[in-house]
C-alpha cells in the first residue's frame, strides 16, 4: 500500500514544509491527487582529497598543498560518515511514501544500487545503504575496484560514440560569442582572485591565469576537453571547495588566504566547466547512455521502488543538462555538483494510473559537510526543480513519464 498524497500537500513535503511533516492523508487516492510510487536516485560520491598528488602542476603554486587522511581520490572517514547521514534522511523520507517498511528490512528487488568502480563510488553507496536500512543485506552492483565500467562513461568506453561536430557546435554555443578569449576576459576579476589564493599575490609564472582558455575538440571515442585558465581554475576551486566540506580548519583552506565566501565564489569555475562540457544535449546524451537504461528501468512498472545509482560529478551534469534543470545549495556556486548531493527522479501516479514525473535535488548545506553535524528535523536541503517544457495536469515542471523518457535521449 502507498501513501496517498494530494499534490498540493507533496509540493509542500518536498519543499521542507514543517506543517506537513507531520502529516499522514488517508487512502484511498482522493480525486486530483498524486502518489509517489518510484524513486531514482543518482548522487555524487562523498568528500575525496584531490585525485593525484600533487594535486596540480607546480608553476600553480608554490605552496605545499594539505595532507588528506587516505589515499588520492578515496572517500574520506569525514566523507563516509555525511553519506551516511544522508541514508538515514532519505529512508525517512521513503518510509513517509511507502517504499521503504517502517520496520525491518526491504523486500528482495526493492532496491537496487548500482556504484561506479572507484574506492569513493563503492565506499559512498556502502555508507549510504548501512543506514538507509540498518542491518539488512542490500547488494550493490559495481565492477571490481578500479576495473572501468562503460556505464559511467559511454563515451570513452566506446558504448555510445559521440558526434563531434554536433558536440564542438555545442560547446561553441555555450562559450558564447567572442570564444574563449571573451570568456577568459569576462572571469578576468574571479581568476585574479584565484591567483591571489594560490601565489600569495598575482605574479608572473604563478597561478592559473596566465595560460589562455583553449580547447581539445571532441573525438567519436573522447569528449572535449578545456586547457588554458578555466581548466586549471576549475580543478583548484574544487580542491579548496573540498577543504571545506572536509572540515579543515579556514586557516588551511587556501593556506588561510580563502575565506568560505571565496569558496562559494570560485565554485563557479568548476560549475562553468560542466555548463560547457557536460550540459549541452550532444555530449550529454552519449555519455549518459550507459546509465539512462538503469533509470528506465528503475521508473518501469517493473524495475525496484528505489534505484541508487552512486557515481560522479559529470555524471549529475550530464542528467542535469537533459532536463535542463538547476540548482544552488548554500555554500555552493549554482549547478556546482555537491560531495553526495543528489539529483532525484520521483516517478507518482494519479488515481486513474497516469505516471509523472518530478525533477529534485537533495544535498548538505557546505556548513552542514564542514560540521559534520546532525541534520536535524529539516534534514538536508531538498528542493523540486522546475523541469522547461514540461507542464502535466497544469504544473509547471510536472513531466508525464514519456516526457521524462523521452528527455534521456
């Protein structure tokens, strides 16, 4: 049996409306009212040190950067344990809609979760599944550790070639005009202050700046690629971004030359990187192949009532650009992928069996992952996301499921 909810009463749950937390509608499904009755869910990985050590070239900084306490790329304990808050949250909320038991543990091919094969991906969905149902045995489908898996990069695997005219045409469209030369000069004062960060003071032979905005143009088998200052930028904003979420103190971050507000501000590098390479439909489509056929399945009549899929950043970017919805959760530039932020499809149904579905975004707050402390009665912030074009039974955002289907590609 599902919870039967009016859709003016769902907006407001989803919303964080303290008057309908408490709230439980009584069956049967009231006239003009909506059920969720499917959830799929795609979330980045938890907090990681940066990828490589050192985590830049060395003309980027004089600096040593800080110590992390696991290896490059891992889940962090840190890290492990805001997912871990995050599965409690969530299975809250699942439980509210009847696809979780309020006591013991899911059915068999209830959930299903699904993780890329690096250490973070893996760690990240058994963090969050330990608390989502506590003491039961939900398997996770991922590949030995490190051993690539084409789902979560269609491209490069060469499941699902890309056209690199229509993809070069696209990333044009999204520099805008003037190129990249015009780009670089409208990020002029944000890049300076990067190199302030970095060097102490912008000098020559220091920072991220000084190299042109460029471009490696898109191959059948490679996506494009940026080069020059927004790349750079983009990989130490995000390196600082996690800094924080890790919890460092602000006299780490940076070297105590970031306050939380740069953090915030420089974010929109790592945002602006994803806006051009992973957004637009063409490159988004092909690399997002491999994991649109779990999220078909997941919002079938036959597929579980609750999909996880615990992969990447690109991963939410890509999903984010076929749907063309957007986000900003405090402490994060806009459309900047949060460390197990989450973008979340609701499947509901009406009383005549009519499917839908609804676009949200779930994550922690930047000073919520810096504390590490209990989310509390208003768990993370979760909002619905307005989806263009979509406007089913007169609310706008509100996709049909062939709307959404469609939408994948």
């Amino acid at each position: 049996m599902k919870v039967r909810i009016g859709l003016g009463l769902a907006l407001a749950l989803a919303l964080g409306s303290p008057a309908a937390a408490g709230a439980r509608p009584a069956a049967p499904l009231p006239p003009g009212s909506l059920a969720v009755d499917r959830v799929v869910m795609l979330m980045r990985h938890g907090v990681r040190p940066p990828t490589k050590a050192p985590p830049m070239p060395p003309e980027v900084t004089p600096e040593r950067w800080p110590d992390w306490p696991v290896r490059p790329g891992w889940l962090t304990p840190h890290g492990a344990a805001a997912v871990a808050r995050l599965g409690a949250a969530d299975a809250t909320a699942w439980r509210f809609h009847r696809l979780l038991p309020t006591k013991g543990c899911p059915v068999p091919g209830a959930v299903r979760i699904v993780a890329d094969s690096d250490q973070r991906t893996i760690e990240t969905a058994k963090a969050w599944a330990a608390t989502l149902a506590p003491g039961c045995p939900l398997a996770i489908d991922h590949r030995p550790q490190d051993v690539p898996d084409p789902r979560f990069n269609a491209i490069e695997s060469g499941e699902a070639p890309l056209d690199p005219a229509k993809a070069d045409a696209a990333v044009a469209a999204e520099v805008g005009p003037g190129g990249f030369a015009a780009l670089d000069a409208r990020y002029r004062p944000l890049l300076t202050r990067l190199d302030t960060v970095l060097c102490g003071s912008p000098r020559p032979g220091c920072g991220v700046s000084g190299t042109p905005t460029g471009i490696a143009p898109a191959r059948a088998d490679k996506r494009p690629k940026l080069t020059g200052a927004i790349d750079r930028a983009s990989t130490a904003a995000q390196i600082l971004l996690l800094e924080a979420a890790e919890g460092m103190p602000i006299a780490r971050i940076g070297w105590g030359r970031a306050t939380l507000a740069d953090v915030t501000m420089l974010g929109e590098f790592h945002a602006l990187e994803f806006r051009i390479l992973a957004r637009p439909r063409p490159i988004a489509v092909a690399n997002f192949a491999g994991l649109a056929e779990i999220v078909r399945t997941g919002l079938a009549d036959s597929g579980p009532r609750v999909t996880m899929i615990a992969g990447h950043d690109t991963n939410i970017a890509n999903l984010g650009g076929l749907f063309d919805v957007h986000w900003q959760i405090p402490g994060f530039a806009a459309d900047d992928p949060v460390p197990g932020g989450a973008l979340i499809l609701e499947r509901l149904h009406d009383r005549a069996g009519k499917r839908y579905v609804r676009l949200r975004y779930r994550a922690q707050t930047l000073d919520q992952l810096r504390t590490a402390a209990p989310l509390g009665a208003h768990g993370p912030h979760d909002r619905i996301l307005p989806v263009p074009g979509c406007n089913a039974r007169g609310v706008a955002g509100l996709c049909t499921l062939d709307e959404a289907l469609a939408k994948l590609g």
